[in-house]
C-alpha cells in the first residue's frame, strides 16, 4: 500500500489543486486530502469541504477535514512543520509520499518520514492561487471550478416600485453579459392582488429557491428582478403584516449591488399592477427600506437607454476591478 498525502486549506478549491490531487492520486494506492480549517477563515469549512467531496469521487481519493490548532506562523518553516507532523502522524495511516506545490513540502515530508514528490511549484501549469481568487475571483474566474463558481457569483438586485422597468432591465442585462436573470416569481403564482399570508410565504420561498437555482448556472452576475424586502413591502401594503419566513428569507440571500429604479417613466397597466395613483409614496417606502437597512444602492432615472447605461456602467466597473 503506497499511500500519499495532500494538504491545504482550499480556500476556495482551485483547478491548481485539482490537478495536484489528480497527479498525486496517480501515483497512489490511496490519497489523503487533508482539509485544514479554523472557525475564523473567510470562507465556511463545510461549504469548502463538500467542494472537495463533490469534485473527487475516486473511493482511492480519502478527504478529511481537520482543525488547525496546531500552527505557529512566526516560526521558520522547518519549526513550522515539525509541529504539523506528529499531528499528521497520530490522525492518518502512515504516509508514505506527500504531494504540494509549496516551499513547505520538502521540511514537512522529512518530519513525516516521508518523500517529497513537487508539482508545478512555479505554478506554470495553472497561474493561480486561493488568495489571488478570493481578492479578485472574475479576473480568475477560469480557474475556478464550475462547483465552486456560485460562491463567487455578484447577485445584482432591481429593486423599486412597480411598472419601472425591473423585469426588462433584468432580462437586458442577463443577454448583454451573457448571464441568467430571475423574474418576479409572484407573477407566476399570483393572478390578482386577492392574496393571504399564506400565499406570500409561498412566493418568498420560491423567490429563493429560484436565486439559489440561477445561482449555479449564473456566469459571474445574476440579475434579480426582486427580493425578500420587495416581498416585505407588498405584503404589508395589501395585508398589514408579514410572514416571519420571509424576513428570515431576507437574510439568506445577500444582493452585492441595488438599484432603485425611478418613477419617471410611464406606468403601465398590466393586470396586477394597481398602484399608478401612489408611485412616489411608494418609491419613498422602497427608499426607506434600504436606507434603513444601511444598504448602499445607485438611483436610475432617466430614458431607458439612459437608465441602461447607468447599469452597465456600475456592473463594467465592477468587471473591470476584478473582484466583483
């Protein structure tokens, strides 16, 4: 039994990795992943370890998760890795190879009684890092593997009274960037503006579990044509309270930018629609929402070709930084 070991934080899963752990699992009866992790790191342990499970199917493939309690960064990487062997030694089987592209692999493998096997230590094969893709995740989004890529996805909100343009705004901006977009569910289950309670916990659950859908499949942005706060406003308005649920919806779904749609386009009857006589009391009730809540957001006005440039412009910029 030749048994091999990699470890990492994975911080996020990268396709340098993958290939690591591809080439070290060739050359292995058996491969440990060991996924390190402590309760602080920026991104959540159980998200990052079910990456690695999910990508690496191959039972010769063994990933573990372990708490990293047990690291002195100040100390000299010979130091360093005398003090993650015998933690090594005492939680895994005898490790016979270990695999890395870092500088630490050689200091780490002697401490293991183990052989030093390098990959690509000049990175030339796959350009990249975790760090390099959590600071700026689109320059890299190549990188990136497809069941990692919805942790990195700029969910982008259009939010306003209605009759404003979100819906079309929505599928425009999800055409041009090549992207998915998610409608205002509540037109697919609602047929008039008789409803219940009931029925707007219905429509902030679907709201969601739309988002979460389009997510995995969204190519760097989502384009939303509403959200759990829209719901919020809409049920008191028509019925003077709120399901709890769609509250806590609220907080499950985090939309990196807003726009507040103006009123100063026309309104358009469509069936549902029937609050032309109280746009501007209702653009200050959206206002409100999302200045209460401290969230930041770009006012659109204007013609439609003057609103669509204001979008595209603040969604290029944040193509541009990289960083989303």
């Amino acid at each position: 039994m030749k048994r091999g070991l990699v470890i990492g934080k994975f911080m996020p899963l990268h396709n340098g990795h993958i290939a690591l752990i591809n080439f070290a699992a060739a050359q292995c009866d058996e491969l440990i992943v060991s996924m390190s992790f402590t309760e602080h790191d920026p991104i959540d342990a159980e998200l990052r370890f079910h990456w690695i499970k999910a990508t690496f199917t191959d039972k010769k493939i063994r990933v573990e998760k372990i708490t990293d309690n047990f690291d002195n960064e100040s100390l000299a990487l010979d130091a360093r890795t005398a003090l993650w062997a015998p933690v090594m030694k005492q939680t895994y089987p005898p490790i016979h190879i270990l695999f890395s592209s870092e500088a630490y692999g050689e200091p780490f493998a002697h401490h293991l009684g183990a052989t030093h096997v390098a990959f690509d230590p000049s990175r030339s094969q796959v350009p990249v890092s975790a760090t390099k893709i959590r600071q700026q995740p689109f320059r890299y989004w190549e990188h990136i593997p497809a069941v990692v890529r919805p942790y990195f996805v700029k969910k982008i909100c259009f939010f306003g009274p209605e009759s404003t343009g979100k819906s079309t705004m929505a599928q425009r901006m999800a055409a041009h960037y090549h992207t998915e977009f998610v409608p205002e569910v509540a037109r697919e289950l609602l047929t008039s503006n008789d409803f219940t309670l009931d029925d707007i916990a219905a429509i902030g659950h679907a709201q969601y579990n739309r988002v979460i859908e389009k997510t995995q499949t969204a190519n760097k942005l989502l384009f939303c044509d509403t959200d759990a706060i829209t719901t919020q406003i809409y049920s008191r308005h028509y019925l003077n309270a709120v399901p709890e649920i769609v509250h806590e919806l609220e907080h499950k779904v985090t939309y990196d930018l807003y726009f507040l749609m103006d009123i100063d386009v026309p309104w358009i009857a469509d069936g549902l629609r029937d609050l032309g006589d109280h746009r501007e009391k209702m653009l200050h009730v959206f206002r409100a929402a999302l200045e209460q809540r401290n969230i930041p957001f770009i006012d659109v006005r204007g013609s439609y070709e003057q609103r669509e440039a204001v979008v595209r412009k603040a969604v290029d910029a944040m193509l541009d930084s990289g960083r989303g």
